[in-house]
C-alpha cells in the first residue's frame, strides 16, 4: 500500500476516535454520569485527550490532502497548495474540525458557561462530516440529516463504554455500573432504532444496488461493518439482558464479564471506524446515484 494512503488511513482513523470519543463522553457526561461515578471515571481528562487527538488527526488530514494534488509529501507543507485546499470543502471541515474541538477543551474551564460550550462544540465537529465524504455526492438533503443523526448515536454508544469498563474496575463500583448500564440501556432502546436505520439506509443509498455489496470492493468493506456491526449489537444484548440486572444485584462476578465484554466492544468499534477510514480513503462509490 502506498504509504500516503496508509498515513490517510491512519489519519483518518484516529480523527474518527477523537470526534466520536470526545463527543461521547461528553453526552455521557450530560445524560449517564453520577456523582459517585466521577470519583472512578474522570471525563474531563479523557475527553481533552481525545479532542487533542482528533485536533491534531484533522490537521493531518488536511495537510495529506495536499499531497493529493502534488503526488509527494511536498504539497503538505505547500503554502500555495494548502491555500487552494482552504478555500474548499476541505478547508471548511478544518474550519468546523479545529473550531469544535478547541471549544471542547476550552469549555471545561468555562465555569457556568462548560456544559454549554462543550456540548455545542460536539455538534460543530459531528457537522463538519457534512462537509466532505461520499455523502456529500448524494443529490438530498435528506442524507447530511441522516448522518448526522447516525453520527449522534454512535457517539452516544461510544461515550458510555470507557465509563463503564473504567467503574468495572472498581468493586465499590459494582451498583453504580449496574444503574448507569441500565439507564443507557434505556436510552438505547429509542436511539439505536434510528442509528441503523439511518445508517442502513445511507448505506443502501451509496451502494446504489444489492449485486454492488458482493461485487465491488467498497460493498464488500462495507459488509465487513456490518458483520461487526452485528457483532457488536449482540454484545450488547447480552450485556442488557443478562450482566446488567445481575451488576443492579451486585453481582461480583457479572462485573468481571462486563469489563471483558465491554473491552471487546471497544475492539471492535476500532475495526468498525478502521474500515470507515478505508472506505473514505481508498474505496470508490460503485455508481453514479439518482
């Protein structure tokens, strides 16, 4: 593999960890955290971590496009080059990207103003999706909705899974674990309905056919997602419907299943995001799309 597209890639991958991460955690902050829990968890740190992370992954980003127009390295450090890209499409997402996440880090030393800065600065980074990516070649206005709303849920999923794997760890944790699982539990029922829905159907949209999952390289990346996607789903069944009334009983043993299970589902959402950045760095749509 040419070594910008593995940098694209990687890039890609980790500016996905950021957004969704740093996005998640603080809607989890908002909708699950307890008082008792933030004496195990703390989401501030991990939050800045990850919006550092996708800062400085959306700058890479960025300057790789550049590479794209020259076909070496120079155009990443071309001030002619990066000017052009400012003025697109590229350079809005940027905008939008360094624009969020700098808001993220600065909100939590806010005071009074934190939650509101930090939780509007998550929505300005999910939108600067909007801006570049293979939805955009879609002809609705539909679509950026849709992913928008695929992109809220998901990172409501993935903001919930350091919290509870960081309170698996502690056996004073066991009850509080149980309460915040089940309340996100809850809240799954309704959001994760829409977030496959609205995945599903963007994906049909891209891949414009059944035949094109099974005889293109992008249908079959994406069928690899929803294998894990699938995957994933079953995880979390298990974990509602067995581990976490067991964790509300104060069940020792359900807490050291959930922290395994837990881990695993943040492996495989890595796989998941891993062939997203493949699908937008090497794959093509199959079709032109009516």
């Amino acid at each position: 593999m040419d070594l910008l597209i593995l940098l694209t890639i990687i890039s890609k991958l980790t500016f996905y960890m950021g957004a969704l991460f740093a996005s998640g955690t603080v809607f989890y902050l908002e909708l699950f955290e307890t008082n008792k829990a933030r004496s195990s968890f703390n989401g501030r740190r991990i939050t800045i971590l990850f919006a550092a992370i996708g800062l400085i992954s959306a700058l890479f980003i960025f300057a790789l496009t550049g590479t794209q127009l020259t076909g070496d390295f120079t155009g990443a450090f071309d001030p002619q080059i990066l000017g052009i890209l400012w003025q697109t499409s590229v350079g809005t997402a940027l905008y939008l990207r360094v624009l969020g996440f700098a808001f993220i880090i600065i909100g939590f030393f806010a005071g009074r103003m934190s939650r509101i800065i930090t939780t509007s600065s998550c929505f300005i980074v999910l939108a600067s999706f909007l801006s570049i990516g293979h939805v955009t070649e879609l002809p609705s206005i539909l679509f950026p909705v849709l992913l928008v709303i695929h992109l809220i849920g998901i990172a409501t999923w993935l903001g919930i899974l350091f919290p509870l794997y960081r309170l698996s760890l502690d056996p004073k944790q066991i009850t509080t674990n149980g309460e915040i699982a089940h309340q996100f539990g809850r809240c799954a029922l309704y959001f994760v309905p829409v977030l496959l829905i609205a995945g599903g159907w963007l994906a049909y949209k891209l891949v414009n056919s059944f035949e094109n999952l099974f005889t293109t390289g992008y249908g079959q990346t994406l069928l690899v997602k929803v294998v894990i996607v699938t995957s994933l789903l079953g995880l979390a069944a298990i974990n509602k419907l067995r581990f976490v009334p067991a964790l509300q009983a104060g069940d020792v043993e359900a807490q050291k299943h959930l922290k395994f299970s837990v881990l695993v589902e943040i492996i495989l959402v890595f796989c998941i995001l891993a062939a997203t950045a493949v699908l937008t760095s090497v794959q093509t749509l199959p079709e032109v799309h009516s």
